[in-house]
C-alpha cells in the first residue's frame, strides 16, 4: 500500500510543477503583452505628432519628409477622427481605411472597453492592439494545449505498454509456478500409490484418501496458473449451480462462526459462458478475503440478479470494510491491508473476469465496519 502513496505523492508533485510553470508562462506573457503595448502607445504618439505636424495649414519646413514617412510607415492599426466627424483608417486592409460603417463599429469597440483616445490639435486618434499582443495573450493558452495532448498521447502509450508487460510477466510468473509444482505433486502422487500397496490400515487409508484429496486440489492450482495467459475455454453453466458449488467447498474451510447465506441452485436459471477453474478461483479469493475481513464471524451473503444484458454476482461481507479512496486501489499489484500477502489476489480475480471473461469486477459498496459488496458483472450466454 505505501508503493500507492508514495506513487500519489509523485502525482501530486509533477501537477504542482506543471500548474507553476503554467503560471509562469502566463505571467510572463502578459508581461510581454503589456510591454508591447506600451511601446505600441509610445507608437502611436510618434505617428500622432508627426500627423498633427503634417496637418497644420500653411507650415512647411525641412523635417516635413521625416513626419510623411512616420505617418506612411506604421503598421499601427488606427482610426483617425477629425473636428468635423469624418473618420479615417489606417492598416485595416481590404478597403476598410474608407469604410465609415466598419471604422464606427471599431470606434464604439474602443470606447466600450474604457479605452481613451489621443488627441490632438486637428481631433482624435483611436489605437489597437495588433494582432501579435493577441498572439502573445492566447501563447499560454496554446502551450497548454500542445503539452497536455502530448502528455495525454504518452500516458496512454506508456500505460499501454505497462500493461503488455505486466501480462508477460503475469503469464511467465503463472507458467512458472504451474510448472515448478508438476514435479512435486507428481512425486507425491507416486508415494500415495505406493503407500496404497503396503497393505496400510483402515487409518492409514483414510489419511491417504485425505493426502490424495489435497493433490487433487494442489492439481487444480497449477492448472489454474497454466491457463493464465493462455485462451481459456468457456462453457456455458447456471450461474446458481456454480456459485452453490463455490460456497459448499469454502464453507467447510471457513470458521464455525461465519454463516453462508446463498441462492439455493434451483433459486434460478441464469446462464453464462466461463472458464470454471478461473471463475471459481475468483469467487474463493473474494471468499476468504472476506473471512480475513471479518476476523472469524460474520455472515457472507451472495445475490444474483439480470441487468441488461449481463448477469450480476453481489457478494458482500460484514467485515472491516474499505475506505472510499482505496476502491479502485485494491485491484492494484501489490496492494494489501493484512501484514502477510502480496497483494495479488484481487488483481488477478480482475484480470481473469474482465481479460477472459469480457466481464467487470469492482466494490460496489463499502462502510468501515459495516461490510463490502464486491460486484462480479459477466456478459449472459
């Protein structure tokens, strides 16, 4: 459990950092913006004077060509008014310098945003933004944009792969341990047989006959672990006869104190295709973590039930429960709450229920000390 903590602290550090950057950027744009306007005003009072020169009657002097070459050659975005009304244009192309339409409607844009105008001795100047202070502006906006469809794109590359990889190892891991077993229970399987030939006792026979049963069982272990990774073969089985079959085997191991409370077989006739090793494997792990739960008493019920067009399997405890956060959490490799266990189980019931069976497996409900319901959703035959 402290590998998830420690991986949501990681989380919560790289959103810190790329929400400060996002900041920075922001406000150092802004600034930008600001300095470019500033320097733009500064333009617009250059090309204010030098027309206020040009226009003045009857003055003519050595410096005129330096003002008609100010006022033609900005690139400042402004709408001149005279005394008398009339407007004038300037940089707003396809003709809209001399449409008195289009330069009202920017001269009411400018004056709507509490903007002041300059003046001077033959009426007003109204400057604009240009376009690269818009572009400056809506720069974080874009980067913000850029890097998190990047970001995005990688997670779901890398989380792809993760997740190939860990089936590899999920299957190695399973082939393995099936296949170190085989030896073992082969030899064992031999010194039962040959025990039966030693004429043993009424006794005797009846530990063998309980030895051969616990190799029937470690038998069904390793070829459950073989069939991970593999296609498993699904049949089509009632769904209240297989869980019936579930809790007779599990309510036998579990404590005295712990009472079953399942759908009887005949209760329905609900069908779906499994693979009924994996499946039982599922249904035993959810078991006995729920008896770990309840510390020896309790009561461990089952509900079954159509929904659409899937079948649904509430299996639900009285035990310690399950803090809301951790929901998702304990389907996660490695997450455990006992101080003995690797935290695989759950994990490996979602892996065999959603990648073999096509169905859903998650905590429908959880209270501490009240109890969970585990929710097993499985597509109808």
């Amino acid at each position: 459990m402290d590998i998830y903590k420690k991986r949501s602290y990681w989380n919560m550090a790289l959103a810190f950092f790329g929400l400060l950057i996002l900041i920075i950027t922001m406000v150092y744009s802004n600034f930008l913006a600001q300095q470019l306007k500033e320097r733009e005003k500064k333009d617009a009072m250059i090309y204010l004077q030098a027309f206020d020169e040009i226009t003045k009657e009857g003055e003519l002097n050595d410096e005129m060509g330096v003002y008609q070459d100010i006022v033609t050659g900005t690139n400042l975005q402004l709408i001149i008014e005279y005394s008398n009304g009339d407007l004038d244009g300037n940089n707003w192309g396809n003709n809209n310098d001399i449409d008195s339409e289009f330069l009202n409607s920017k001269k009411s844009n400018f004056l709507s945003a509490n903007k002041t105008p300059l003046e001077f001795s033959g009426g007003k100047v109204y400057h604009f933004d240009s376009k690269l202070v818009s572009y400056i502006n809506y720069f974080p906006y874009i980067q913000l944009l850029l890097v998190g469809s990047f970001i995005l794109l990688g997670y779901f590359f890398l989380t792809g792969s993760k997740r190939s990889e860990q089936n590899r190892v999920w299957a190695g891991m399973a082939k393995e341990t099936a296949h170190q077993l085989g030896t073992p229970i082969s030899a064992i399987i031999g010194w039962i047989e040959h025990l039966k030939l030693t004429d043993p006792t009424e006794e005797q026979l009846e530990i063998v006959e309980e030895l051969r049963s616990d190799v029937n069982r470690l038998e069904l272990v390793a070829d459950r672990f073989s069939k991970i990774g593999a296609e498993p073969v699904l049949t089509q089985i009632n769904i209240f006869e297989e869980m019936d079959e579930c809790r007779q085997y599990m309510e036998k191991r579990a404590p005295r104190k712990v009472s079953f409370i399942y759908p009887r077989p005949t209760d329905g006739d609900l069908s779906v295709k499994i693979n009924k090793h994996l499946f039982d494997w599922v249904i035993e792990n959810l078991i006995r973590n729920s008896l770990d739960a309840m510390d020896g008493k309790g009561e461990l019920s089952a509900k079954i039930y159509e929904e659409g067009d899937y079948i649904n399997i509430d299996m639900t405890d009285t035990g310690k429960g399950i803090p809301s956060g951790k929901h998702s959490t304990v389907f996660q490799p490695g997450f455990t709450t006992k101080q003995r266990g690797w935290g695989l189980g759950l994990s490996l019931a979602k892996r065999i229920i959603e990648n073999y069976h096509s169905g859903k497996i998650f905590v429908k409900t959880s209270k501490p000390e009240i109890g969970t319901t585990f929710t097993v959703r499985l597509p109808k035959a």
